[in-house]
DNA sequence: ACTACAACTTTGAATTACAAAGTGCTTTTT
DNA sequence: AAAAAGCACTTTGTAATTCAAAGTTGTAGT
C-alpha cells in the first residue's frame, strides 16, 4: 500500500451519499423513522429501503419495529460497530482535508 | 429542498473516490504527473485515465503535457474551478461533520 | 367501502466503475 | 540494430451500483 494514498482509509459503504447521510442522521439523534430520514434526505422510499437494507446487513446500523399507539413506527439506530466504523471514516476524510489545509 | 438535508451541497462528481484523491492531492501538489497520481492512488492506469477524463471536461484539472529532457511528461493541475468546487464539497463534508461533533 | 399512508419488495433500466488488452511513441537494454 | 520496457493513453467488455417506478401488505381515517 502506498504511504501517502490519501484515499486506503475511506470506507466503501460510505461512498453513497445516501448511506452517508443515513449515518451521519442517525450520529445525531439517537431513533429516526422511515419517514424522517426520507424527508431529510429527500429520496424515494424504495431507494432509501435498498440503502437502510445494505447499512443493517453489515451491522451499521439496527431496525426497531415498535408502535405509536396502534400504528406501527419503525426506527433506525447506529450501532456500536456503525460508530466506530462511521467515525474511522471521517478521520480518513479529515486526515485527507488536513493534507492541504 | 428539506432544510436538514446533511448531504444537499454534495457535489456528484466527488462521490468517487478516486476523483476525490486525485483532487486532494492537486490541492496539495501544484503540478503531479500521470504515474505519481498513478502510485499515489494505487490504481490501474485505464481506470486512472478515465477518472482524469472526467475532471477535465468538468473543467475541474487541466493537463500539461510537456517534456523532461525528451521524454514526454504529463501533469496535472487543478483549475481555479476545480478549487472552488473542491473547497465547497469540503465544506459541506465538514459542515456534515460538525453537525454531530 | 374507499382513500391514504407507511414501510417495504421486486423489477428493470440506466449509469458507473473497472480491469484487461491494445496502441503509438520513446527510451533503455542487450 | 533489435528487443524489451515504460508512458499515457483508448477501446472493449463486463460487473457492480444506483435508482425510479410499480406492486405489496397492513393499518388508519372518513
């Protein structure tokens, strides 16, 4: 590996804005729903669907399917190995952005 | 366009990560030749090419194609343009960031 | 009963990314 | 001088990714 490859500490799954923004929502509030990270993100539901499947079944990030009196609320959360890997990620862009700061 | 979209001032064209090593690394190094790029970054030089294609005709790098002795050398450089939209997709990454630090 | 919303899954198409091989020119090696 | 190798590509073909649209199931409201 080159030692001055500003790019080896990315990593790939954040290289989807969607996912990206995905984790960096879900770094701020503790639950978000289906419907906020939609609107926020402003995607379509299958789109964000496909995304929130690829982010869970790395175990970046944990569906809770719970209820709002009868109707049910499903919620997206981090996960411990989501923050860590989200973190190692924006130290790989941060270290980037500091080469040439 | 939903206010608390994190990724909105993303530009499309730095989602790959190759153009965004390359891009950072002309931020730091004025003038860069094909195979440095090429070492730096740790790809095939086709892919390489190609990458560098599409930064030139969105005007974002210009080549020089010049000579050392009478060896052709060709670099690359960033343009004025290329700065600028560099430094707003930076900004937003950070301003990204900062939302949850 | 009908409409609407929520949270999906499936399908299909378009775009993107990438490796591998081929090209033309030059330089170095034998 | 012939052969091998390097540089900077282009072309080709395939694989992967991304995304919108439509279909699905279940609940809620009117």
């Amino acid at each position: 590996m080159a030692v001055n490859n500003p790019i080896s500490g990315l990593n790939k799954i954040f290289d989807n804005r969607i996912r990206l923004g995905v984790m960096s929502i879900l770094t701020v509030n503790e639950e978000v729903s289906f419907n906020d990270l939609k609107q926020m993100l402003e995607v379509t539901d299958g789109n964000l669907a496909t995304h929130l499947q690829t982010l869970e079944e790395s175990k970046l990030i944990k569906v809770h399917k719970g209820f709002i009196g009868r109707k049910t609320n499903t919620t997206y959360a981090i996960t411990k190995t989501g923050s860590k890997s989200f973190n190692e990620h924006i130290e790989a862009l941060e270290k980037m952005i500091k080469g040439f700061k």
